[in-house]
C-alpha cells in the first residue's frame, strides 16, 4: 500500500500576528512579517514582578542572547526605551497606556468606518493570551445553536497529499479558515464554522429550508455593537451572570474572563467602554459575549414551550440576526426575550437596520446576486464558438467591404476629368 505523503506547515505562536491582530482591510503594502519574524526569531517572554508595591511587567529575549542589538531595537518597538537611559531588562508598569493607531475606510455612502491597528507591545500580549487561553475561547465560543460564526477548533498545520486534500482544498479568497476544509497556507489560528463570509448563508440549505417551512424573516442587527460592549462583560458572560459576579464581595469574574477583559483594556489604553474594531480577536470577544445571551434567550424561550427550528430559527453571524417565524406572538416573545438580556450586558437593536420579510424572502443581497447572475448569463448567453465565428464573418464583411471600395476607389481616380 502506498504510503501517503504528509507536509506540514511551518507552526508558531507568533502566527497569530499574520491572521488575528490586523483588520482585513490593511492596505496590501502593510503587513507583520518582519514583527513575526523577530518575535519568532528570539523568543521573548513575559512575567510579573512587584517592586516597592508596583508590579511591573517584565519581558525577556530567550532566545540569541548574544545579539544585544536586539534588546535595544525590542525597547524601542515596545515602548520600554528612555532616552539617556541604559537599556536592560524590558519593563511596562501593569496599568501602562498604549494607544492603538486609528484609520478609516469607506463603509457604506457617505458613511466611514473607524479600524484600529494596535501597538506591537499589544500584538505580542494577543500572542501571548492565544497561546494560554486558546481551548477556553473554543469552548466559549461553542456554547450557543444561533451562531453561524465561531471558532471551533485550532487549525491544523498539516495536511496528506492525496486526491481527498484535492477535494476538501479550501479557496484562496477565504478570509478565515473553515472546519471540514483543507488549506495549503496558514490562515487563522482557528478553523470556523459555518460561514467565512454572511453571503454563503444567503446559498445555503438552512436558509433555503427556513425558507420553506416560515412565512416570516425578520433581520436586524445591533447598534454600534463594538464600540458599546463595555469590557467588564466578558467576566460576566464567563461568570454565569452579571449577579454572580456582582453579589461576590472580591469576585471579579472567572479567570479567563478577567484576562481578556485585561488585554482588551490593555490594547485600547485601558478603556472600558468600546473595544478595538478590525481585529479578530475583537469578534472573539464579542462572540463569547453574544453566545451566553444567546443560551438565556433560547432557555427562556424553552420555558415557554418554543424550540429552535420547531416554532422559529434564528441564525447569529457576529451580531447580525436572522428570526425566521410563523406566528407573531412567537416573534414577540422572542424579541422581548432577547432586548432584555442585550440590554444586560449594554447592548442593543438598532431601529433603523431592522427590515421584514415575507415568503419569499427578497431581500437585497437577493436582488444583488440575480442581476448578476442575469448579467453574466446574458454576457455568457451565446457560445463561445458562435461567438467566433460570428466575429469571423463580420471581419471577413469588413475586408470584402474594404476590397470593394478599394476597386470603386481605382476606376474613380482612372476615369477622366471630363466624365467625372
């Protein structure tokens, strides 16, 4: 039996800079590579120490210790260089201020969108934070049957060589790696279900089958939702409830949610209200967040007698809804059921970008991709070889055409004056 050919992929913790630290829409020019190749190249590593009752975070090179050029361009790059000072041991006090690098980009008309690409030091504490909480974010982010977009495991770094990997390869445009797909370079740190982008919903057999068993969609989505979550939430969301956490005299959350409320404080300057928008690891935070209320929501929901695809179907891709519904009070109950506990955790549904449908559902993503496809279909509508041909005979009127008036041409200019 032929052995099977296995290549794997080039695998760090640093990889996380590449996939989960910048927003997708950088310019095609700006990139980490050269910050993964240094933090991969000499290995820094981070602990705490307390001095005179300051605790300070403290960074070490691990790795080509004997290259103290290093050191120095490391101060520099995360923030740790005084001038006139001796460079030694990298330090940031625990509640140290850094500030993320804003930018906008054109949204909708009229309309711009604030991204955010945060300082190296930050970069390196995402890394760091992956590296020692990644089976915690899986198993938070599997928590709730509404979410169509969650990490559900570590993407794996290798794959066999064989006429299965031809037909589980994963397209190149995908922006994030998905389950059950096969990708001969790293994308993600984790491999997503169900969808790498909204439109594949809009094609797929759960939309298709709501649409044949509901009368009703109604789609919205929330108002500013990154830049309303206040951070403090995760704990309660990781916690079992924003009571839990409150009633507890020194209880701050579980420990996974007090370290990523942390970073996401650390990567803003230490604010609160708002998270970073761009970033995955932003969508992460979120998700954690939207997952719990979506178990309340459908716990709620289950005490009065309504089941997920039994009475309705509600599909979740970030923070954009989908209430699929045959009956109002179904759609009302829900609806009450999910504004109280958003407004729990300080969110809420924006009025504006609420829109209803009935069978069939056509919406405008719809009415987008059937003109398209009535544009490429009246473009691709003739065969490619009639279409040759037809230009064939057209160019071969042309130059018989040309022929003809070259003659006419001759026996002008041949004829005297005097006849003319």
């Amino acid at each position: 039996m032929r052995k099977r050919k296995k290549i794997k992929l080039s695998y760090s913790k640093e990889r996380v800079l590449f996939s989960d630290v910048l927003p997708y829409e950088c310019p095609i020019i700006f990139s980490n590579r050269y910050l993964y190749r240094f933090l991969a190249k000499y290995l820094w590593v981070g602990e705490k120490q307390k001095v005179d009752n300051i605790t300070w975070n403290i960074l070490k090179q691990s790795k080509r210790l004997d290259e103290k050029d290093a050191n120095a361009f490391a101060a520099l790059l995360f923030g740790c260089y005084e001038k006139g000072n001796e460079i030694g041991t990298l330090q940031h006090r625990l509640n140290a201020l850094f500030y993320p690098y804003h930018f906008n980009i054109a949204h909708k008309p009229n309309k711009n969108r604030t991204l955010s690409i945060i300082h190296p030091y930050s970069q390196w504490q995402v890394v760091e934070f992956y590296n020692q909480y990644k089976y915690s974010i899986l198993y938070l982010c599997n928590q709730s049957k509404y979410s169509l977009r969650k990490p559900h495991k570590i993407a794996q770094y290798f794959y066999y060589r064989d006429r299965l990997h031809r037909k589980l390869l994963g397209h190149e445009s995908d922006k994030v790696e998905l389950f059950f797909n096969e990708y001969e370079n790293l994308k993600t740190y984790f491999s997503y279900e169900k969808y790498s982008n909204i439109y594949k919903f809009y094609e797929d057999y759960r939309y298709q089958r709501a649409e044949k068993k509901f009368k009703h969609l109604v789609k919205f989505d929330l108002q500013s939702c990154f830049d309303s979550i206040y951070t403090h939430t995760i704990s309660w969301a990781t916690a079992g409830g924003a009571d839990k956490v409150k009633v507890l005299p020194g209880y701050y959350g579980s420990w996974v949610g007090d370290a990523f409320d942390n970073l996401m404080q650390s990567v803003n300057a230490r604010e609160t209200n708002g998270i970073v928008i761009g970033p995955e690891f932003s969508r992460i935070f979120a998700e954690i967040i939207l997952q719990y209320i979506d178990q309340k929501v459908e716990q709620e929901l289950l005490e009065e007698k309504l089941c997920q695809k039994s009475n309705y179907e509600c599909y979740r891709y970030v923070d954009d809804y989908f209430l699929f519904y045959n009956d109002e009070k179904d759609r009302s109950l829900f609806m009450e059921s999910l504004t109280k506990w958003l407004k729990e955790f300080k969110l809420q549904i924006s009025p504006s970008k609420t829109e209803e449908f009935e069978r069939p559902f056509i919406t405008k993503v719809t009415i987008a991709k059937q003109r398209i496809e009535y544009l490429f279909s009246h473009i691709f509508s003739t065969p490619l070889w009639e279409e040759v041909e037809s230009n064939l005979d057209v160019e071969k009127e042309d130059e018989a055409e040309d022929e003809n008036s070259d003659k006419d041409r001759e026996i002008l200019y041949s004829l005297p004056l005097k006849s003319i």
